[in-house]
C-alpha cells in the first residue's frame, strides 16, 4: 500500500537538481498582504531575477532543470544556501509550518495519524499535534470529506487527504455539491477554506483505478481552485498557499514525484496560486505542461536543445484557473503551442487549455496548438502497456519537430 | 442491542401495497406503529431509551425505565401543581406561537407558489411541526442545524427572520441566501443554519463536521463554554443512504455532540418506508452504532421537547450521539408539484386527527394554560408577521447582473490571473457582471 518509490531513472539526469541551484529573488510583492518576512514568489517577466524593483514588477523564477542559459546572477539574495529535503518533506514542512501558525489548521484523512500517512506526509505530526488535530478516519471517503467541509463551514481549516486521489471519487458528491458550491449557494454566509489533497497519475504499474487522474472531472465544478506540485519548491509553496487561502483548493501530487530531492530556502516563502512557472525560458515553441510531465518534457528538452531548437517551457501549476498572463506573454513569444498532460485526452486539462488559449490568443498562433494526453484507456497493469499510455520524451520531441516545421 | 430474533424467527409478510402501517409487521412492531387509541400529550407509552451494554451512559436515569424518566423529567419541570404539568404557561404559548408560525408561513407558500410568486420545487412542512418546535426552542443560538430541502420551518423556528425567508423562496436579493439559494437552501450564518441541501444525505457529513467542529473547540483550542451542539435533521428515505451509516459511525466514535433527528413521515414521494427498509425501526440503528436509538410520536410537541431535552443535555456533557426517531406525518404532497395521489386517505385522515397543533391547544385548554383569547392573539400576529413578509418580499429588490459572480470564491483571485497580467477581480467591469470570465 505505502510504497515508497524510487525516483524513476528515466528522469534521473534532471533529477539532480541539487547541483543547480536554485535562483529566487525575495518579492514581497503580491496582492494580499503578506508579512516582509515572507516571502512571496510571482513568476516573471524579466531574465534578471535580481531585479527587486517597484511594485507589481514580476521576478523571473528559474529551475535550470537544463541550463542552457547559464545564469550569471548566482549571488542569490537569500543569504543561507537553504536545506535539502525530498518532496513528501516538503509537503510535510509546509503543513507542519501552517499547523504550528494557526490552530485552527487540522488534518483528516485515512492513515494519516498514527500510520504517518501512506506517503509519509504527515509523519510524526499526529505526536506533535494529539489525535484530534491530525484524525485517523474510518474508510468512508464521502463522509470524512463532508465532515471536513461542514467543519470549515464552521470556523476550522481542515486538510483532507485522500490516500490516493482516486478515492475521492467516492467523495465527489460532497466535493462538486458542497465544497465548491455553498459558498454561492449560502449568499456569501459560509466561506469553505478547505484544501483537498492527495497523490493521483499514473504510478508503477499500480493498476487501473490507482492511475486515476481526476483533474479533467473536477475542473468543471465552480467555486474550486485546483493546482498541481511538481518540485519540493512548488509543493511547499503551494501547500501553504492552499492552507491560506479562503478558497476550497484540491492540491494534485503525484504518486512518482515524492521522492524528489532538491534544496528548498530556509526562509518562509508562500507560492502564489494562481500563477504558472516558468521552467525554461525560450523561443521557438511553447510546452505547457503540469506535475510528473514536466519531467518528461524537461528530458526532451534536452535532446531538443542538442538539436537545435530552443523550447520554453512553462509548468502551469494553477490548472484551474489558468494564468493566462504567463500563457499569453509566451505564446505572443514564439507563436507555438504544445501541451503535454498526463490527463486523458477527452475532457482533460489540456482540451480545456486549448479552448482557452484559441479563445484568448488566436492570432498569435502560426500553427495549431498540438495537444499530447495520455490515451484513453484505462491504466493497465503490465509495464510495456503502461509506458504507451502515457507520453514519452520522444514522443514530445517528434511532436515539436514537427510543430515547427 | 443484539439482534432481535422475530426478525428472523417471524418474517414479517412483505408489504406489498400496503399503504399505510395497519397492517401489523411482528411483534416487536407494535414499538412502531400505535395499539390502541393514540396517546397524547405527556403520555410515556412511546417514549424509550436503549441503554447500550456495555456501554455506561452517564445519565443516571437512562437505568430506570422510560416511564420513570419522564415523571423524573417532568418532575424537573414541574409547575407548582400536582397536575404533573410539563411545560409553563410562557413555554406553551412559545410552543403555539412557533407551530402556528411554520403553519401559517407554510400555507402562504403554497398560496404564493399558485400565484407565480415563487418557482421550482418548495416542500412544506404542514403536520411536522412538532419535532421543529420541539427540538428548536430548547436550542442556544450557537448551536447548528442541519436540514434537508424541507427546510422552510426548521429555518424559521431556529430564528431567521419570516421576511428573509419568504423573499427567498420569491428569489430576491433581500432573501436571507440572497436569491441564490432558493426553497432548498436555508443558510444564516448567524442562526446557525447550514442549509438546505438538495440531495437527501448530503447535509449529514457536514453536520457531523459542524459537531466536529464544537469538540476541536473544546478539546484543542480549549475554548471556555465550547458546548455547542448540532442538529442533523432528515427523512425515512434518507436512513437507507450511506451517508447516514457513515456518519453515525464516525460521531459515536468520536462521541460528537450531534443529535441524528428522523422525521419519519412514513413517505420518500411515493416510495412507502415500508417497502424501501428492511428493518424499518429506525431508531433500533442507533444502537447498533453505539449511541441511544429513541423512538417518539413526532405528532406530539412535548414527547418530542422531553426526548430532545435528553438528547441536547446528552450532547452538550460530552456524551455523544444520540438518533431520535419522530413518527409523524406531512399533510401535503411530497412537494408542491406532488399530487399526492398515492397515499391512502384513511391514513391521511387518521394522522389529520393528530394535528400537533390541535393537541398542543387542546393540552394547553384542558390545564388551563391559555385561554381562547390568547391563542387567537397568537395567530393574528403571526398573520401579520406574515403579511408583512410577502409584502417585503414583492417590493423587495431582484438580483442585479453584478451579483452573478460575486460569491463564486470567498477570496476572488480564484478566478485567475487575466491575459493582461492582473487578476480578473481587479478588472472593473468584472463586479458589474460585464466581464469575461
């Protein structure tokens, strides 16, 4: 049940990200009100991450998964060199730090308590926190997250994990009835700050109905945020902005990723959750991605580069809504779009974003938006057939050979 | 309790078209339906408590039996009288006042509905009102309560006003969800009412968190006077969702302070209880779960207020869970659309006898409690309560274009970031409802 996986050797290369480092400049900037000894990270515009200037001006952030432009500005402002951890710590610090903030923050799940959680999230915090605050539930999925949303509606802050995101189905009549929709339905009385987490996608050979990817069914439901982590960073990042906001958010992790290691500053920061990411800064095409993709595109990138092309890669993060500032300024840029998602292909996050980037940026295009899902198949079991459902790194590079022909 | 063996011993004869509980199921039925000439007002016959070996309920009187508990309850509240009374004369009077309240308001919506004041499916509460009344007067203002869509009456008797009510179901701004909520969605933050809800069940869970809620307060925050309890009200129909299980499962294992309130009206639509629960002693469920499973004549507003008092006192200790079932019976169609078509009339006029309100005035006549004067007082105020709620409600204001988006998100950057860099909230044209979202 709880295994632990290895970081995958497809993408090791990339994986070691401890020897690039990380370059993030401290910008208070946001438009809620942040204490200054936070800091708050909003995606960028400029190449020059040092640029701490006036209001509203956006800091570049830059992971050199590949570094191809070497960045000159290694003097990080951020004085100590940070601490390396695996991404399940850097869900659990994240928690840990908003638990320890406000008492109201609590936990509910299966396993999550005395067992630590299946991926070792929330390990040692029920000792920290007693029993009640981190609350090992009976498997009735529907029910706990209906608790959970009845709790917020009356003044708690509750995360509710789900063991495995595809669990949640048994809870999607709470989550599109009531998670999303009584803030509306109430007239504003009840505001429901819950966050809803839990790893999803496709694993190893794990099966089916442990493959699930839930992000295309539950984008539809208004009143929700859903975003998705794919770096420690991002993921402690995001786990505190979820924890923040007012909003109902559904935080996607992903079964593979959790074992990523990488240095994380040392100093308190709260990710923005709205905005998108921007991987790799380029200029013919551009990929859009999320989660454990990004990997894979990072890969491909690679032998992009060795042939000759030069792709922007950007990790959406905020699946719903999308920042189409981030989007827009890219495809303006290099007038080409390709997605990579591991969603299904009918209905997922990648059909919903090209809609809106024909929508909202047509004119910008030179080429169709070329959208690479996984197959609509069920996940199966054995591994040659898993590996085809899923896109691969040459399928990615073949896709933007031919995109910018 | 331990499985009752006529369930198997004696199988009951499958209801088939039975349209009404006459017909006699097994022995241990006659907990269910009434022998006899019903017994009003005071009378302990239906009134039962299932201790639950092994576990020690810290009541003392849970341990005597029912009859007792009731004197002794009744002792606690007894008007100086060896009438043995259960209620003072201003609580009888409140008691009358808020039945008449849920009547009335009730027979106006249906007089609004056929006038097109108000649209969709409204479901009214007529002949129900004694479990509103009884569970809602004994209620502190904290305390929660959680409905289903028949939820006008529930709204009302826990305090919110009749015109936020009334301009509600007419879909105006001034309603108290704004207009948006509508006959199926009672929301007051500040009484305490957290819907509403549509689809049978739903509400459980999130009563079962409200109580939640009340004992992190109490236990992690140690907040002084955290005793707030919750109310879970719902139907026959609903005993059979998984939901309930569910929930009764998770409050008896954290001893939440929660009340599972069953208006068993004996009807899900057309669907008899008979026919869709194989066990349809509801309250036999509760026990099953580990929390007291009762059983009371929800046509009798002070069987109703005794059991509710237990039950409140019960949860506000700390003691748990407990499941009242309330026999009772709606005088109208499932809902307004509904033309009640199936239900025998024999049955329908048996229950019309046992109008709740008829039997509060008839008790409060017989020991003297109030006089002809008083209960018509009574009930022209509430007329022009009521007169008054429809009249606001007409000139009340309908929701502009603007209000469309505004409770989306309770932090409104959850509508995304624009294509020219700022958050779509930011942009002006988006409260007035212009924007492109």
């Amino acid at each position: 049940m709880a295994a632990l996986f290895q970081a995958p050797t497809a993408f090791s290369s990339s994986n070691s990200l401890d020897s690039n480092k990380f370059n993030h400049s401290p910008s208070p900037r946001s438009l809620s009100e942040r204490k200054s000894s936070i800091l708050t990270v909003r995606s960028d515009a400029r190449s020059n991450p040092l640029l701490n200037s006036a209001a509203h001006k956006p800091h570049r952030f830059i992971t050199n998964a590949v570094a191809t432009k070497p960045d000159t500005s290694l003097a990080s402002t951020s004085s100590k060199p940070g601490h390396e951890l695996l991404l399940f710590e850097a869900l659990r610090e994240g928690l840990e730090e908003e638990m320890e903030r406000d008492p109201r923050v609590c936990v509910m799940g299966e396993d999550v308590g005395h067992y630590g959680g299946s991926y070792k999230v929330t390990k040692g915090l029920a000792t920290k926190f007693g029993d009640l605050r981190v609350l090992d539930t009976p498997i009735a999925e529907n029910s706990f997250t209906g608790m959970g949303i009845g709790a917020a509606m009356t003044g708690l802050r509750p995360i509710i994990e789900g063991m495995n995101m595809g669990f949640l189905l048994l809870a999607f009549n709470q989550i599109s009835n009531n998670c999303g929709m009584l803030h509306y339905t109430s007239g504003g009385q009840f505001k429901i700050p819950v966050v809803i987490r839990g790893p999803g996608g496709v694993g190893r050979q794990l099966g089916a109905e442990h493959s699930q990817r839930l992000e295309s069914y539950f984008q539809s439901i208004p009143g929700i945020q859903m975003v998705a982590c794919s770096t420690p960073y991002n993921a402690k990042g995001l786990m505190k902005a979820a924890i923040r906001s007012e909003n109902p958010v559904i935080l996607f992790e992903h079964v593979l990723l959790y074992n990523l290691k990488d240095r994380i500053p040392d100093e308190e920061y709260v990710l923005s959750l709205e905005e998108a990411e921007m991987v790799r800064p380029g200029e013919h095409v551009t990929i859009l991605t999320y989660s454990r993709m990004r990997y894979h595109v990072m890969q491909a990138a690679k032998t992009l580069v060795n042939k000759g092309y030069d792709p922007e890669v950007i990790d959406i993060r905020s699946l719903k809504p999308f920042d189409l500032h981030t989007i827009g300024k890219s495809v303006k840029k290099t007038h080409r779009v390709l997605i990579v998602e591991e969603c299904m292909r009918t209905g997922g996050i990648g059909a919903s974003l090209t809609a809106a980037i024909t929508e909202n940026f047509n004119d910008d295009l030179d080429a169709p938006i070329v959208c690479l899902s996984s197959q609509d198949v069920p996940t199966p079991y054995a591994g040659t057939l898993e590996e085809w459902t899923v896109v691969q790194p040459a399928q990615i590079v073949t896709a933007v050979e031919q995109l910018c022909q | 309790m331990s499985f009752s063996a006529t369930n198997f011993a004696q199988p009951r004869p499958v209801p088939v078209g039975v349209r009404s509980n006459e017909k006699p199921l097994s022995s241990d039925a006659s907990r269910f339906r009434f022998r006899g000439p019903p017994s009003f007002l005071g009378s302990p016959h239906s009134l039962r408590f299932k201790p639950i070996p092994p576990f020690k309920l810290a009541i003392p009187h849970s341990q005597r039996s029912a009859a007792s508990s009731v004197t002794h309850i009744a002792n606690g509240k007894m008007v100086k009288s060896s009438a043995n009374l259960l209620i003072t004369k201003e609580e009888g009077l409140e008691l009358y006042e808020d039945m008449i309240l849920g009547r009335f308001f009730e027979d106006m919506c249906a007089q609004m509905y056929y006038r097109g004041k108000m649209f969709g499916f409204v479901h009214l509460y007529n002949g129900q009102e004694a479990v509103s009344t009884g569970f809602f007067k004994l209620l502190k203002k904290e305390d929660t309560v959680v409905s289903t869509y028949r939820d006008h009456v529930h709204a009302l008797s826990k305090g919110v006003p009749a015109r936020a009510v009334m301009s509600e179901l007419f879909g105006k701004a001034t309603g108290c969800c704004r207009g948006q909520g509508g006959s199926m969605h009672m929301f007051s933050k500040e009484h305490n009412v957290i819907g509403g809800f549509a689809f049978i069940g739903e509400g459980i869970p999130v009563a079962t968190g409200a109580a939640f809620s009340s004992k992190y307060r109490r236990e992690v925050l140690k907040e002084a006077g955290a005793d707030q309890v919750t109310l879970a009200f719902f139907g026959d129909g609903t005993c059979n969702n998984g939901q309930f299980y569910e929930c009764l499962n998770m409050a008896a294992l954290w001893k939440l302070p929660i009340i599972f309130v069953v208006e068993n009206n004996l009807w899900a639509i057309g669907m008899s209880h008979l026919r869709a629960t194989s066990d349809p002693e509801i309250w036999k469920k509760g026990p099953a779960f580990g929390m007291p499973g009762v059983h009371v004549d929800g046509m009798d507003v002070l069987k109703v207020r005794e059991v509710a008092k237990e039950a409140i006192e019960r949860a506000r200790r700390g003691d748990g869970p407990t499941l009242v079932e309330c026999e009772t019976y709606r005088f109208r169609g499932h809902s307004l659309a509904d033309p009640d078509e199936l239900r025998d009339p024999a049955e329908k006029a048996r229950y019309a006898a046992r109008d709740p309100i008829s039997a509060l005035k008839k008790y409060l006549f017989e020991n003297k409690l109030a006089s002809e004067q008083e209960l018509k007082s009574i009930e022209k105020k509430i007329d022009e309560v009521l007169d008054d709620a429809v009249e606001y409600s007409d000139e009340s204001p309908l929701p502009p274009r603007s209000q469309l988006l505004e409770n989306v998100f309770a932090d409104p950057k959850g509508f995304g970031i624009g294509p020219d860099g700022k958050y779509r909230c930011e942009d002006p044209k988006f409260t007035q409802g212009t924007a492109h979202v």
